[in-house]
C-alpha cells in the first residue's frame, strides 16, 4: 500500500480514464492527476514466439506461430490466449532467459523465477534490478541495494561485490552493465572485474545475439558499439587488463544515430526499433536506418519471429500486430555488412524479385554501386546508378526503352536526357552529347557545342529546327552566325519584334528598310508611326542611304564567294573590322571585292605602301552609274618627292583599312618643292602616310582644278562626318539593343 499526502485538506472525489492509468482526485484546495503503473505493457516474448503477458497479478500465454501468412500489415493478430494462473507479486516486468525456458517476474522489490512452459516457481529473492545473462539457462545478477551486486551460476549465488559508486540501473548481456552517474560500466560475469567504462548515461543497454554488437540507448540518440570479445578474454587471461580501466580498446564507436529509441532488439547485425513516440518502426543496419512502417498510434515492440519473416508489435490495450520483414533480406543485408559477398550471392536468390530495388538501395548506400546496377529492376534507379558510375551505354539503352507519351518526350525524360548528354559532354563524349541534347531539345547546348567545333552545317540545321519550336532566339543567333541576314529580319518580324527588325535592317539589309519600317508603322499608333521616318518618303533623312546599298550590294559579293576555311583566319584577321562603307565611301566606284575579301587573302605588309611615281588609269568599268558620275578626275601633274623624314621607326604599322590606302595613293602626284621638317611626331608620320595632300599646303597645287578636287573631297568628307556625327552606328551596340539579353530573347518564344 502506499499513501499519498498532497496537502491540499480534505480529498473529495476520485476520477478514472478507462483508456489510461491516469487518475484524477479532488481536494479542497485543488485537483491533483497521477499516474498508476505505466503505459507500457507487462509483456515478453521468446524467439520462437511464445508471448507471456500479465494483467495486474495474473498471467496469460499465447504464441503467434502460424500467423504469418494470414497476417495483414497493420491488421490485430487474432490470437488465444491461454491463463497461466497467477503471481505471487504484482510484476512490473516479464522477462525471458537466453534460451526462453525461464521467465523472471520483477515488482515491489523482488524477484521470481517461473517456467516458461507451466509458470512453476525455480527461484526467488529481493532485487531491485534483475539481469540475465547471454550465456548459460541459469546465469544471472541481481542488485538487491544501490551498492550491492549479486551473480548467480545455475540459480546458485557464486559472488557478490559492492562497486565504488552507486548503481542507478542493471542491464544484462555478454557483459553486467552497471549504470552510474553520467558513465556505464561493463564487468564480467565472473568475478566482477572491469572490463570498460564508457562516459554516457544510457536509458538501455542492447546487446546482438552474437555479442559483438552493442545499442547504448540515451535520451536523444543511440551509440552502436563494436565489442572486441575475444580480446578482452585474451587480456583477462594474460593479466594485462587494468584493474580501474579495463581493456582498452575492448569497445570502438561504430556510429552514432541521432533518434530517440522506445523499444528496440536485435536481429543479426540489424536493429530493430521503434521510435520514442511509439510512431515509427526503423531498423539499423550497416549505418543505414531503414523506415519500415508507420504506425497509427504508439506501439511497443514485441520482438522478430524468424520463421514468420513478421515483426510483432503490442499497444496499451493488449492488441498485437505484426508487420512482414523477410529474414532473407535481414541476412543478405547482415552479410554485406560483414563483407561476406559469398553468403550474400547464396542468399539472394532466396529473396523475391519485388525487394530486389531495396536491395539495391542498401547496396548503394554501403558504396557497392556496381552490385547494385546489377540488382536493380526500377529504370530510375538503374538510370541513377548508371550515371554514378559514369556507364553511358546502361544509361542510354534505358532512355532509349523508355517510350515518350503522345506530346513527345515528357518534362522529367527531357530532363535525364539533357542529365546524361551533360555527363557525356564533361566526359568528352560528344556524339552521345549531341544525341542527348536532341532528344532534350537542349537547343542551347547544341548551339554551344556546334559554335565550338565551327560545324557550319550543323549550326544551319539547328536554325531550321529552332524555328519550327518557335525558339526565336536560337534561330536567331544561327542564323547571324551564318550570315543569313534575311532570315534574322524575319525571325525579328515573326516574334513580333518590328522595331529591332527595322533598326537591323538598316545596318545589315537596306535594301529592305522601307519594308521594315511600314510594317514597325502599322502596330503603332497613328500619331506616333508619322514621326518614323522612311528613306523612300524622306530620303533627306538618310543622306548616305545609297551609299549603304552599295555596301549591301558589296557584302552580298563577298558572300557569294562563299565562308573562309579556318586555316585562312590568320591571313584574314585584319579584314574582322572592315567597314563596308567606309570602303565603298573612301573608294567610290573602284573595283575593290577583290582588296576587300579575297578568295586568298593576302596578309598585309608591315610597311606602309611606298608613294608611287606613276599611276595606273582609275577602272570605272563594270560598275553602277551613279557611282561612275560621281569620281573625281585623277590627278596626273607630276608632284614633288616629300621630303626624307629623319630617324624613321624601325617597322611602321600598315593601316588597319588597307584596302581604301591604295587607291588614296593612287589619285595623287608627288608634291614639288615642299620643304618638310627633319623630324616629325609618330602621329604625323602616320598622316603622311594615308593622306598625302594636306590642306595646309594648298597654295602649292598651281592647277586650279587641283585646287577644285581638293574642294570636292572636303566637301565629301565633311558630309560623311556629319552623317557619322548625326548617326553612329556600332554594330556590337546594335547586336546588343537587338538580341537584348538570353531572359529577353527567351521570351519571344
């Protein structure tokens, strides 16, 4: 009996939950809960299955052998139950010896020894804590005070000793773990000696069957420690163990889980637990927690039964279920964790084919990827695998199995696709790379890949492709790559970009602004498209608009010979800049396509062009009318040698627009009498060189019509000065303003 005294006067009522042990009373000061015994039933089972189970002082027995096959996960197992008569005490714990012939019922601070079979009573004794030893039928401890350690042989006290602290817990196992404050200590079942003490506070000290296993269950997680047996047996016998310390190295921390363990046991090399809510059921195995089940409300764990491949669990309520777990895949699982691949191959076969991807997720988690490819049915998983271990043909044979839905490839096929050619192109594997990107629709990748290997005919293809998925963008930079400037302008008017097309037209096509810019005109209001001016309506606004037909039609003859092969980028690397206008306008109707590009570019030299002293006549032949009217008659006075200049540079630079330096040269004559200073800056130099006849010296030409060329080419250059003042125009400025940036392309399509 025990007696309660809250001191809150006179108690009044009483209170019972017929779902709890809670228990609720009245006073007159208050109202006070409590809790009679504990949520957690008075049950064990042995492992073949034999459950015993009190209620209050009477004992039941059932088993639940037979039962798997009709078992449904989650399901109650309907099983009889068979009384056993009653105990003399109120136990507060059941638990079965090492071999399940002998149970141990533990309350009110005693102990007593039953048979499993017919509850007869072998022992008995007063204990606080009860242990039972791993080994032997009649092996056990007791602690009968907090300083006082008892061990029995064969039911027969064999030794007592009082360790220095005193005892919180008792646990048993191949070792007597003593609890103290803040550390467990492991002694042997002999004499008591020390084996190891370990600095945590364990709520349960779990061992495997085997002994080579240990779960030190602590508030928040749990420690699984490796026991070295045979070592500590091997110090004990030569006498090297320390007396304070124990053996060292007798333990070594395998891994720490951080979960709160409820109830756990034992099979193989796997842990089995529940969680601290009861919620959950996981297993350890190898590092890995496996969740098995959830479970719908908090549930106590009975124990594994081998030969029913179930796990069996218990409420509050005495309802008990079970859950399947093949014991195939616990001991393939316990092999591969011990390394012994031999067993693992025997086992496997044993296992049905439906676990076969569980199998291979543990195996891939242990670093066995290979083994694992190799088990795995799923194709995500094999396809994973696959690209782990970098085996592109696996990967793509099932891609390639995989049939696309009716739109085509789905968004995650697209995804693995552009996954797999992403790996190949890191890898080197460039036609798997571009075949991947294909079957993505990874239109940039392509055009990174076909940019890179300068595959002209590959990058015209994409642009055809670009343009039928509506990927504005893409088409675009193919085509301006290639340069199909008519389709870029097209491209620009099918996305809608009407005023991008006009602005490029005008720099790359002319000859189709006035088209351009009647259509920007048509999708603007009306007050705002009569402020756009059009060449064909207001040529005064477009001053050197025939000269830029000139240059299209310049630029389309230099395209018609066809694209420079690569090994000619350095003969042609000085042409990258040429201005097309510029030559048309410095050259007028000179026959230059062959000086611009030509089909074997010439480098040029690294010396300025030597003044000539005669001239060849100007070709004007072959060329647009309007462009032969307006020529300048040659000048053919003689004129002058210039004078020697002192100290000249070593090497001088040829202009970087050598085409139009020729023809300069060739329309003038030496000057006669000019008397030039000795030594010159570098930048007069430079002037002499591209621009014989300087204004400055005017009042040397005698010939009046030298004197009226010389108006007329002041008259031109200032007028194309003005027009380049008026209207600047960057081609990398307008590439800019009209492709914008990727976010903004992208979103043409």
């Amino acid at each position: 009996e025990t007696t309660f005294n809250y001191g809150l006067e006179r108690a009044w009522s009483l209170a019972v939950a017929r779902s709890s042990n809670k228990v609720a009373i009245g006073y007159d000061e208050g109202t006070i809960v409590i809790q009679l015994g504990q949520e957690e039933p008075v049950v064990s089972m042995d492992s073949s299955g034999k459950i015993l189970m009190a209620n209050n002082n009477e004992v039941v027995s059932c088993t639940v052998r037979n039962t798997g096959q009709a078992a449904v996960d989650g399901e109650p197992v309907e099983i009889p139950k068979k009384d056993l008569g009653s105990c003399e005490i109120y136990p507060q714990s059941l638990i079965h010896n090492s071999n399940g012939r002998f149970v141990v019922a533990c309350g009110d601070g005693e102990y007593i020894i039953y048979t499993a079979q017919a509850l007869r009573n072998k022992s008995f004794g007063s204990a606080v804590d009860f242990a039972w030893s791993s080994e032997g039928t009649g092996d056990y401890a007791v602690r009968d005070s907090a300083s006082n350690i008892k061990i029995f042989k064969n039911f027969k006290e064999v030794h007592t000793f009082k360790p220095p602290f005193s005892v919180e817990n008792m646990w048993g196992g191949p070792f007597i773990a003593l609890q103290g404050n803040e550390f467990v200590l492991f002694v042997d079942w002999e004499m008591g000696k020390v084996v190891r003490r370990i600095d945590v506070a364990p709520k349960k000290v779990l061992w495997s069957q085997n002994g080579d296993l240990v779960a030190l269950v602590c508030e928040d997680s749990y420690f699984v420690l490796q026991c070295d047996r045979d070592g500590i047996a091997d110090a004990f016998a030569n006498g090297t163990a320390d007396e304070g310390e124990g053996v060292d190295g007798s333990f070594d921390l395998v891994h720490e889980i951080g979960e709160s363990v409820g109830t756990g046991e034992w099979v193989g090399d796997c842990f089995l637990y529940t969680n601290l809510s009861g919620t959950r059921m996981n297993y350890y195995v190898g590092g890995e927690v496996i969740t098995l089940c959830h479970l719908d409300r908090q549930m106590y764990l009975l124990g594994y039964v081998a030969r029913e491949n179930h796990v069996y669990l218990i409420d509050r309520n005495g309802t008990i279920v079970s859950y399947q777990l093949l014991e195939g895949i616990l001991q393939y699982q316990t092999a591969v964790v011990r390394q012994d691949f031999d067993l693992a191959n025997e086992i496997l076969p044993s296992i049905p084919r439906d676990q076969y991807n569980d199998i291979a997720r543990f195996l891939e988690a242990q670093g066995f990827k290979e083994v694992a490819l190799q088990v795995a049915d799923d194709p995500d998983l094999k396809f994973d695998l696959a690209l782990q271990l970098e085996n592109f043909q696996v990967a793509l044979d099932i891609m390639k199995a995989q049939k696309p839905d009716s739109s085509g490839s789905s968004v995650e096929q697209q995804q693995r696709w552009k996954q797999l050619g992403d790996l190949a192109l890191a890898n080197g594997e460039l036609v798997l790379a571009e075949e991947c990107a294909l079957y993505a629709e990874d239109y940039a990748g392509l055009l990174l890949m076909y940019t890179a290997s300068g595959d002209r005919q590959n990058i015209m293809k994409l642009a055809d492709l670009a343009l039928a998925n509506n990927r504005y963008n893409i088409a675009f930079m193919c085509n301006f790559l290639t340069n199909n400037v008519e389709s870029c302008a097209e491209i620009l008017q099918k996305a809608g970009r009407v005023a991008e097309a006009a602005f490029f037209v005008q720099t790359y096509l002319p000859s189709k602004l006035n088209d351009c810019v009647e259509a920007w005109k048509e999708v603007l209001p009306h007050k705002v498209s009569q402020s756009i001016a059009n060449p064909q309506e207001n040529p005064e606004e477009f001053p050197t608009f025939q000269l830029s037909l000139q240059a299209e039609k310049l630029a389309n003859a230099i395209k018609s010979k066809g694209p420079l092969p690569a090994s000619k980028y350095a003969e042609a690397i000085n042409q990258l800049d040429l201005d097309l206008l510029d030559v048309v306008k410095n050259n007028g109707s000179r026959d230059i396509l062959s000086e611009a590009v030509p089909s074997a570019v010439t480098p040029p030299a690294a010396e300025a062009p030597p003044v000539a002293d005669t001239f060849p006549e100007p070709i004007t032949e072959n060329l647009p009318e309007q462009v032969t009217e307006a020529l300048p008659e040659p000048v053919t006075e003689s004129l002058p040698e210039p004078a020697e200049i002192a100290d000249p540079p070593s090497e001088v630079e040829a202009p970087v627009d050598y085409v139009s330096t020729p023809f300069e040269v060739q329309t003038q004559e030496p000057i006669d009498d000019v008397e030039v200073e000795a030594s010159l800056p570098e930048s007069a130099t430079d002037d002499l060189l591209t621009d014989p006849i300087d204004d400055s010296k005017d009042d040397a030409l005698p010939d009046e019509d030298l004197l009226m060329q010389d108006e007329e080419d002041d008259l031109l250059l200032d007028a194309h000065d003005d027009f380049q003042d008026a209207n600047p125009v960057d081609d990398n400025d307008l590439d800019d303003d009209l492709l914008g940036d990727d976010d903004d392309l992208a979103d043409w399509s």
